[in-house]
C-alpha cells in the first residue's frame, strides 16, 4: 500500500491577522487541491504552508495574490 506523495510549500506573506488570515483561509479551505494550510501568526514572515500533491508554489502564489495578499516562496 502506497500513499500519495504530498508537497509541503512554504510561502512569506502578510496575512498578519486573524481577520486577513480569516479572509484567505476561506479561499484555501475551497481549494479542491489543497489537502491542509496553515499560517503562523506569531512569525516575523506570516508563514503560509501549504500541502498538496499537486499544486505548484506559483499556483498558491497566485492564489493567494489574487485575494490582495503578498506571497512568495521561502527557498528552501
């Protein structure tokens, strides 16, 4: 038995909030390809990380963009 291989991406933001972290995680919990989210209020870089097995970071980037947020990929 084999599970599906699921990425970790880890995005910086600035969904510093919990208002602005509301607001995307309702964009996030709808994404048929996103298996979990979280982000870490408490860090300097409101670190998004995201699971999925098949999202690219430029899919998240621009998911997250397109709700008015900042987001790039932390090299890891």
């Amino acid at each position: 038995m084999c599970d599906q291989i699921k990425n970790i991406l880890i995005f910086k933001t600035d969904i510093a909030t919990a208002e602005a972290r509301h607001s995307a995680g309702k964009i996030l919990d709808a994404h048929m390809l996103i298996q979990d989210w979280n982000i870490d209020l408490d860090d300097e870089d409101y670190v998004l990380r995201v699971i999925s097995s098949e999202l690219t970071p430029q899919d998240v980037i621009l998911t997250i963009n397109n709700c008015g947020f900042f987001c790039e990929e932390l090299a890891g």
